[in-house]
C-alpha cells in the first residue's frame, strides 16, 4: 500500500471516527450501546473506530439506522457525501 493511500485511509478512519463518536454523544450512547446495534463485540468495535479493521456493510448499515442516519452520512469521506 502506498503512504499516500494509507494517508487517506487513516483520515478517512478518524473522519468516521469523529462522526460516530459525536453521535454517540447527542444520543447517550456507549461503546457497548453501538457494538450491540451493530452485532459486534466492544472490542471489535474499537478495533474499527481506531481503524485496525474495516467496516462490513451490515454493521454500516445496523449502525446508521441504530442513529437514524445515512450509511453516506456516517461512513463516506466527506468530499464524495457532498457530491452525492
């Protein structure tokens, strides 16, 4: 993998990161609140908000209407959602 597309993946990673974490904010929402929506456990869950692992389109998709958001909203880089 070139630096510059692990850049872009580790921004994209704390872009994700930041956005979930807000939500989770607003709404109360633990960790563990997010992991069960998502079917996961707590751990695989920090796994991909810190970016080790990716995301799979079915935690994607329980996690954004767990918040009542878009998959687009959530997990795609700010620059294509605003394109969408």
């Amino acid at each position: 993998m070139s630096e510059n597309t692990e850049r872009v993946n580790k921004e994209l990673a704390e872009e994700i990161r930041i956005r979930i974490k807000n939500l989770m904010f607003e709404r109360n929402l633990s960790n563990e609140d997010i992991a069960n929506c998502a079917n996961i456990n707590v751990v695989t869950f920090n796994r991909k908000m810190n970016g080790i692992t990716n995301w799979k389109l079915s935690e994607c998709i329980s996690i954004s209407l767990f918040l009542g958001k878009s998959v687009e909203e959530i997990f795609l880089p700010r620059k294509l959602h605003k394109s969408i």
